[in-house]
C-alpha cells in the first residue's frame, strides 16, 4: 500500500514554481504528485490545512549544532528537534564543532549520528584550514567525499589573503561553495559591540563595520579573480551590503544571508546590556537594519539564514564583556521574519517563503525547497497571523539565549512533515 497523504484547503505558497494561491498538495511515498486518483483519496491520510500556509519545508543555510565537543549546549537531536518546531526540514551545521570539521573522520563521525538521531536533513560543512587556525588548507576533497556541500571557517573569518585565495581555488576545483564569515579581526579585538554612539554611551569596545566591509570586498575581488561562488555569512552593515550589490550588477559569483537579528534589533537595544543580543558580527544602527530590508526585497541578499549559536545560560549570565557571541534561533527564525518584514508590510509572504526555502536551498544546491511534482516531500504549515508569545523555556533547543524571549511574534508554524511524515505537529516532536 503506498503511503498517501493530501493536504487540502491550504495556500499553498511554492514561490519556486511561482504559486500562491487556495489549493491542495498530494503526496505519494514522500513525494509531491500532481494528483490523486478517487481511489488513492480513499486510502490517503487527509490533513485540512483550511486557513494555514502550505510551504515547503524551510531551509536554514547556517546552525550550530555543537555536536560532537559541546552537546551540553546542544545536539543533532535537540538541534533538529528545535528545527523541527521552526518548520525546518533542512539545515547546513556549521563546522566549529570539537573537534572541528577539518577531517573526513568527524564528517563520517556526524554523518552517522545524524543518520541514528536526526529528525530533519542535516548537511554538514567542512573548514577552509586546519584547527579553523587559518595557516594551513583542510583536505577540501576528502571533505567533499565524506559528504560536506561547503566549505567555511565560520565562526572565523581566514585573515591571509593568500591562504584564502588558495581555499577559495581548492573549492571551486570540487565546486563547493565558500562561505565566509567576513571579520578582520585586526579591527575588532576585544570589540563586543556595534562602534558608534552606543558603543561610547555604554563604555562597551566597539566593532567597526569596517571589519565586514573589507572581508566582503576581499571576496568579491576573490571571486572574481578565481571564478569561484562566495557566499557571505550573516551581513550587517549597509556598505558590505553595497559592495555586494555592485559585484552583482558585474555578474561576480557572490551571494549573501542575512539573520533575523540584524533585520530586527539595532544596537540600541544593548542599552539593557542583555548578553543575549550579544552577536557575531554584532547588531547595527537603525539605518543598516534598513539596509538589510531593503536588499533582501531586491535580491542583494538572497536568503534568511538563523545562525542559530547555542549557549549555556551560565555563560551568558555574566558581565557584557565576557559573554559568548551568538544566539539561537530556529525556533523563531520564521515568526522574526514574518514579524519584520511581512506584518510591518516590507515583503509579501511568498517573498519571506523563498527567502526561507529554494533561494536558501540554490545557495549549495540542496534538493530542497520547493513543492515540485516529484520533489522530496518536505513541507511546513503555519498560520502566519497566530499571535504567541516566545517562551525559550518550552524550546526544544537546549540553550536559551533567545532575544525574542517574552516578546509577542506573529506567525505559529503548525506542522512539519519531511519527505511526507510528520516530524512536529504543532505541539511535539513525532517519532
Ligand atoms: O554569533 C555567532 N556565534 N556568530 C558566529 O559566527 C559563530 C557563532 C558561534 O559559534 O557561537
Ligand atoms: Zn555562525
């Protein structure tokens, strides 16, 4: 008996296939078909998504998942559990685990584990360098053997122009994608916030902009040179975002996220010194937010990716200074954006959705994303106008440096389904 399951009644909102509109999704052993027979009706597990959005299952392009070296903050499970309740079915981890992801070892090593315990896809990534130390290339082709579908430092930013250039040519020979987290640390050392006003009002050692802005041109003058697709982590300021916006009006091989923090808080918000808007790259003025706003409309930044940084209250329960940078968010990641770009009437639903499905997907060519006929069956409900308030305490995550935490959001994701079984129903973790 094959296993059916027909959505019906739902808007269905496929940006990929450019739809939007009332209808039904069928499914057919995890796949998107076009239709069902009377016969396969009869038999089909029917789910009335009357009132809710049927997307396709959202893709995350950036989380840490601390597994292994670091499971007390989180896990692949816990990790795809908070996923799973985001309405995300498919996520790119980050390699500063520990050990880091230098190796063919500890990707088999997470493969395996993901393959026992994860409850959505997990895609891993491997280093640019080895120790992530930025001195000596990581085996780009036995990392891509063992499976990683990028390549990147993140968490650090590879400062030798010419190890870079070398790691952007090792990758482009087994076209992965680079992505960079754009930092010259020689500007921010110490640095634990935004440099400008606030930064001088608060006493707190400011970051510049700069620090981004010169990596994000570096990039773009290495992707031109070698041909290679560099991606850029997490963007915060309006003149990396224009430097990105003029590389692509040269057709350079550059493409960029942004997180929902950046597109929501400014670093007046710090003025409480609460450790968990304490980020990396950190929060910007009100005119970069605008930016930030303005390039993911017109496509200078291609997609919403979290970020999502556990750490443990009692790190972050200290002086501002001494905090961790980073917070977690797949659990609100769809909610923030909804809340500042859709409900503050910014961007149309289906904008969010494809900066949240196929335009996060085409950045390492996932096979994700969309609602094709015939495509994995990955599928997220929400209703996009349900009012609730963020209590981290509920999350699944094991952290709980949630910024959002207390506030109300709009927009309550109801079920997820990967590969058409439910994983999350609106209330628990199914499996
Ligand atoms: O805030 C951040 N935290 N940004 C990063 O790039 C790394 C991350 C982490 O690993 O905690
Ligand atoms: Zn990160």
């Amino acid at each position: 008996m094959p296993n059916i399951l027909w959505i019906t009644g739902g808007r269905v909102i496929d940006p990929a296939n450019n739809r939007d509109a009332i209808g039904d999704v069928c499914v057919i052993d995890g796949k998107v078909s076009a239709a069902l027979t009377e016969d396969q009706q009869r038999s089909a597990n029917k789910i009335d998504a009357t009132g809710l959005v049927v997307a396709p299952g959202l893709v995350d392009i950036h989380v840490h998942f601390r597994d292994p070296g670091q499971t007390h903050k989180e896990s692949i499970r816990t990790g795809t559990e908070a996923a799973a309740a985001g309405g995300f079915t498919s996520v790119i981890c980050m390699p500063n685990t520990s050990p880091v992801c230098d190796n063919a070892g500890t990707i088999q090593r997470i493969m395996d584990k993901v393959a026992r315990v994860a409850v959505v896809n997990v895609y891993p990534t491997g280093c640019l360098t080895l120790e992530m130390e930025g001195k000596r290339l990581a085996p780009t082709g036995q990392l891509k053997t063992a499976g990683v579908v990028a390549m990147t430092d993140n968490g650090k930013c590879v400062q030798s122009h010419e190890i870079m250039r070398r790691a952007v040519e090792y990758a482009k020979m087994f076209d992965l994608t680079i992505m960079d987290h754009c930092q010259d640390e020689t500007q921010t050392e110490d640095a634990v916030m935004n440099e400008g006003e606030w930064s001088l009002r608060l006493g707190l050692r400011g970051w510049p902009k700069f620090a981004e802005d010169i990596m994000v041109a570096r990039n773009v003058l290495l992707a031109e040179l070698t041909g290679a697709h560099i991606h850029m982590q997490h963007i915060s300021s309006a003149t990396s975002i224009d430097i990105i916006r003029r590389a692509k009006g040269r057709n350079i091989r550059v493409t960029a996220e942004a997180c929902p923090h950046h597109f929501e808080f400014t670093d007046a918000d710090l003025k409480d010194y609460d450790t968990n808007l304490k980020v990396n790259p950190p929060l910007r003025t009100d005119a970069d937010r605008e930016s930030i706003i303005g390039a993911l409309k017109d496509g200078t930044l291609n997609c919403i990716a979290s970020d999502h940084a556990p750490h443990t209250p009692t790190e972050k329960d200290c002086e501002f200074d001494y905090a961790p940078l980073g917070i977690i968010g797949l659990e609100t990641s769809l909610a923030a954006s909804l809340h500042a770009l859709y409900h503050s009437e910014r961007l149309t639903l289906s904008e969010v959705v494809a900066l949240m499905t196929h335009k996060a997907a085409e950045i390492c060519n996932l096979d994700a994303g969309t609602l094709s006929i015939g495509a994995t069956a990955d599928m997220c409900l929400f209703d996009p106008d349900e009012a609730w308030t963020v209590d981290a305490d509920k999350f699944y995550s094991k952290s709980r440096n949630c910024p959002w935490h207390g506030k109300s959001l709009k927009g309550k994701v109801k079920a997820t389904y990967v590969a058409g079984h439910a994983v999350f129903d609106g209330q628990s973790i199914i499996i």
